[in-house]
C-alpha cells in the first residue's frame, strides 16, 4: 500500500470498526490452547498486541509497518517478502488479512501451499480478502489490491493446497452495496484521488457500524453467508 496508509492503519486500527469486528472475528476461531501463531503479513501490529498471550510472531514486507510494530513494543516482528517465505511445520495457527490479494504478489497459490506446509498436524489458517472484481476503485490503488476473489474460487484454491475447509463466508453484507454506490459516485464525478477509505467518522457512527458487525459474527457462529459481502473470511485446516 501506500506509504502514507500505515500511519492511517496504525491510527485507525484500535478503535475503528472495521478493524475491531474483524479481530474480533480471527480471535473467535482461534483455539486457546493454540501455542504458535503467526501473522504473515502484520502491518502495524494491532492483531499481534491482540494476541500477546499466545506464543505469536509476524512478518511484513514493509518497513514502514514493522517501525509501527516497533514504536508498540513489539519485538516479535522480522522484514519478509511473502512470494519468498517459506518455514517446516511449526505453526499452530496462521492468519493472513488481506495480503495474498496485493499487487505485489506474484502467484497466491503458491503462497497458499507455502501456508499448508508452515502449520502443525490440525493447525489452521484464517484468511480475510477483499471480495468481487465489481466493488474494485479508488481505495484498491491506495491499498494496492491487485486481486478480489469470488468464494468458491479461494476454497478450491485451498482445497487444491491440501488444506480442509472449515468455514467459509463472505461478510458485511451491508458494505457490499455501499461501496458499489461509492465506485459508481466516483465514476460519475470523475473522482481520481488515490486514497483509502478509511476515515473519520462520528463516535456513534462508528458504534453503529461496530454493533451491526458484531451482530454479524454472532451470527456466523450458526450460518453462513454464501451469497455476497465485500470480503471473504474462511478458515481452513491441515489434516
């Protein structure tokens, strides 16, 4: 992404609801009794102060984020390029937010087998990616995504990789519309400003947002959702 993003990320990542109901998501399926757990792909580190009571490491290709990671206390962070990270199986748990989706990343399947063969017998990955080609605009250059994935396409990929599909879901149903209204906007006033969408929203707003997501994943716990949302969230394990 950006450079200019990471400020945002570590700014916003805390509080802002977005981040708060997907951390809160990744946690609920990790096992407690999970000992080692990586984060390919850490950014700023919010998810691993998230983690602290767990034996929990991670890596990220920036050196911007890891400064970030750093400035928290977190001294379990290295510079890696995922294309070219490989380990034996030592990992109980790897969780991978939106990073085999970047721009930078020269083939995800790859990736994907480099995963299978990280984790511990019953170890499991948790992935969240952006989600349908049609939802893709400004924000997509600002967080340099160079890929949205459809369900099914993510799960085969996997399933081709060995791994077991556990869950598998698109999520924030809602956002899926808002943001094809924003693209659309764009496209009518010719909006070409590079930037993300993160932003500052009112207190209650961002309570409103946060209680609806959280709803969400209370609801996962039963059923999924097959059908639309602007990400895709599965967990998957090696057996």
């Amino acid at each position: 992404m950006l450079p200019s993003e990471y400020k945002i990320m570590h700014d916003f990542e805390t509080n802002y609801w977005w981040y708060v109901a997907l951390h809160e998501l990744i946690i609920s399926k990790i096992n407690k009794k999970s000992q080692k757990i990586l984060d390919a792909g850490c950014g700023t580190g919010r998810l691993l102060e998230l983690l602290s009571k767990h034996q929990s490491e991670g890596f990220d290709f920036s050196e911007e984020a890891l400064e970030f990671c750093k400035s928290k206390g977190l001294n379990n962070v290295w510079l890696q390029d995922i294309n070219t990270w490989q380990s034996e199986p030592k990992y109980d748990v790897i969780i991978s937010a939106d990073v085999i989706c970047s721009t930078g990343i020269d083939d995800y399947k790859s990736i994907l087998k480099n995963f299978y063969q990280a984790l511990n017998l019953d170890g499991i990955l948790i992935l969240n990616l952006p989600a349908f080609e049609i939802l893709r605009r400004n924000h997509d250059k600002a967080v340099f995504v160079g890929k949205r994935f459809r369900l099914n396409e993510i799960k085969n990929s996997l399933k081709d990789s060995g791994f077991t599909i556990k869950f598998a879901t698109y999520r924030l149903f809602p956002l899926f519309f808002v943001i094809l209204f924003e693209k659309f906007h764009q496209k009518i006033f010719r909006k070409t400003e590079v930037k993300s969408d993160l932003r500052s929203i009112p207190k209650f707003v961002n309570a409103f947002f946060l209680l609806t997501n959280r709803i969400e994943n209370f609801i996962f716990r039963f059923v999924n959702n097959p059908f639309l949302g602007s990400s895709v969230f599965i967990v998957v394990e090696k057996i």
